[in-house]
C-alpha cells in the first residue's frame, strides 16, 4: 500500500520525483526490486518510470554502474512473477528501445530470453511509434548468430515460442525482434527516414544468413508427405538438414526476409544474384510445424518481384524436373518438384 501511495507522489511533479530519487536511488530501489512480488514490482515499475519521464539525467542514473542492478532485479523478479501493468514495459522501452542501454542491460541479466522476449513483444506492439536505435539491432542479430549453435544438436520443436528452453527462446526471439525491425518500412510508409537500423543489419549479412539456415533446413512436413515414394527409391534424407528447434522457426525467417525485401531494389537483386529465388518460391507452401508458412511466403515473393523485372525475367525462364504429386498438394494448386541431384523438393504453383 504504502509502495503504491509513493507512486501517486510521484505523478505530482518534478519535485516530488526528484525528492523520490534522491531518497531510494539506487539501494532501496534494489531492496524494493528483489520483492518477487507483484504487488511491489507493478508500482515500483511506475515510480521509477515516473521519475524518469522527461530526465535523460535519471534513465542515465538508472543504467549506470550504479543503477544498473535495479533494472537487473525488476527484470528478475518479472521473470518470476510476471506483471501486470504498462509501466514495466513502459520502463523498459524507454531504457532499451528509444534509449542506448539494450546491450548493457543484456549482459547483466540472468533471464535473458525473458528480456528478449519483452522487447520483442513492445517493439511489436509499438511499431508505429519506435524507431530503433541501430546499435540495438546489430547486438540482437549478433544473438541471434551465436544462438543458431543449438541446430547442430537440436531436435523438432514441439511447440511455439516461448518452448521453456532458454537457448531456443533466445534464437526465436532474436529473430522476432529483427523482423519487426524490418516490417517498419511497410507497416509506417516506405518515404519515411527510420534511421539505418536495417542498413545495419542488411550490411553484416542478414539476407545470406538466413538464406542458408533457408537451405539447409529439413523439408516442410507436407513436403515429406508429397515425397515420401521418392526417399524410399533415393535412400533416407540426408542427416546434415537441420530442423525447426520450435514451431514457426521456417515462417519467421521468412517473414524477415519479405520485410527486408519490401521496397529495397538492391535486397531484391541480391537474392536473384545469389541465386535464391527459388529457394523463397518454395516457401510458399503449408507446414505442420511452421503456422502461416504459407501467407508469409506469398507475401515475401510478391515483395521479391514487385518493380522488378529482372526477378520476374529469371522466374520465367526456369526449367523443373522430376516431379513427385499426390492428391493433397495437386487440391492446393501446387506440386512437389526433387531435384534428381541434390534431392532437394521444391514446391511450385500448377500452371
């Protein structure tokens, strides 16, 4: 109660704020924070970034060597207890989304796919108001390159994010978090300047990294479905594929490279130079394990060819063989195509 009545105090004014901070910060914030209490935690929440409204000066405090460890412990104790108010996003937004200090934040925490995942959710929810700093965007997608380690030992995921697993949790979220980054320009208008945080991201390789986790993944379920006549006469699929670790693995990376390539002639090009146009066309098909596969696909193909002729040239002119059909994929207007090479099923469109 009394926790809940100081922050009332602190929406009377800059100096009730001020008076506030200079009594609680930075101890009795870290005391207060280490309360796995919701009912402490919701109102500390709101204190603290009611104290902060308007003063870079005390956000700097906040994430400093000296504050650092109450943003540590209310992420902690949100961890433990969840919360229930706007004012621990609101907190963390201001600190990491519109502020400088994701990346100081990131290294001090103990649940940091939790963290992730909090970001992930805000800038989801706010992409019409946040643009993101592009320090940020290059430290999440370093995460996210370090977290792809877990293929080469993970198995198919069960379930969508969040799957319990920390080092899943944390792929998945680090890539969540690019592909809304990367949405901005379509969801806010393309002739709006929203820094170069997908510069940032485009110049240290997004596009190919993705493109090859694209290629080296396991075929979509229906695909195996389609093919499975073909496995029996060309031997068992290679063991060097890798799996979805949860279920929306395949639609999220897709769903990235559609944003990027949205409106970005030199991405579009990219793609066609490097010779993946193909490997995007066979997105476009349905997956147990990967929901809205489909509609992401179509969406990503559709921004691949859009005022650009050359994409459209190569789609014309290419030649498929070696085609394996069953009735489900024949009813969706599509067939499954191996390569009699590489054994690699494409999914193409019945024309």
């Amino acid at each position: 109660m009394g926790l809940q009545v100081l922050a009332n105090v602190s929406l009377a004014g800059q100096q009730h704020q001020r008076a506030i901070w200079q009594q609680l910060f930075p101890k009795e914030f870290v005391a207060l924070a280490r309360v796995q209490s919701l009912e402490t935690c919701d109102p500390l929440c709101m204190v603290i970034y009611a104290c902060g409204d308007g003063s870079p000066e005390l956000f700097a405090q906040l994430c400093s060597a000296r504050g650092i460890t109450i943003v540590k412990e209310i992420v902690n104790t949100t961890a433990a207890v969840g919360f229930g108010e706007d004012s621990y996003k609101l907190l963390l937004s201001r600190t990491c989304l519109e502020g400088p200090y994701f990346q100081s934040l990131f290294s001090y925490l103990g649940f940091q796919a939790f963290f992730l995942r909090c970001i992930s959710d805000i800038l989801n929810e706010r992409l019409q108001e946040i643009t993101v700093p592009s320090d940020l965007a290059f430290c999440v997608f370093g995460i996210f390159k370090k977290s792809i380690g877990i293929l080469k030992c993970a198995t198919t995921g069960k379930s969508g994010l969040p799957t319990g697993s920390s080092t899943i949790d944390a792929l998945g979220y680090s890539l969540a978090i690019p592909r809304d980054i990367c949405a901005q320009k379509s969801v806010r208008g393309s002739n709006e300047d929203l820094g170069d945080a997908v510069d940032v991201l485009l110049s240290h390789g997004l596009i190919e990294l993705l493109l090859c986790l694209l290629r080296d993944l396991e075929p979509t379920s229906v695909m195996w479905k389609a093919i499975k006549q073909g496995e029996e006469r060309d031997g068992p699929k290679s063991s060097s594929l890798k799996p979805c670790p949860y279920k929306g693995f395949r639609r999220d990376m897709v769903a990235v490279i559609g944003n990027c390539t949205y409106k970005r002639k030199l991405v579009q090009d990219e793609i066609r130079q490097r010779d993946w146009i193909l490997l995007l066309l066979q997105q476009c098909g349905l997956d147990d394990d990967n929901p809205y596969l489909r509609e992401w696909g179509i969406w990503c193909v559709r921004d691949l060819f859009e005022g650009n002729e050359e994409n459209e040239r190569v789609v014309a002119e290419l030649e498929l063989q070696g085609a394996v059909d069953t009735p489900e994929i024949a009813q969706l207007g599509l067939r499954v195509e191996v390569n009699p090479n590489t054994r690699r099923p494409r999914l193409v469109n019945i024309s």
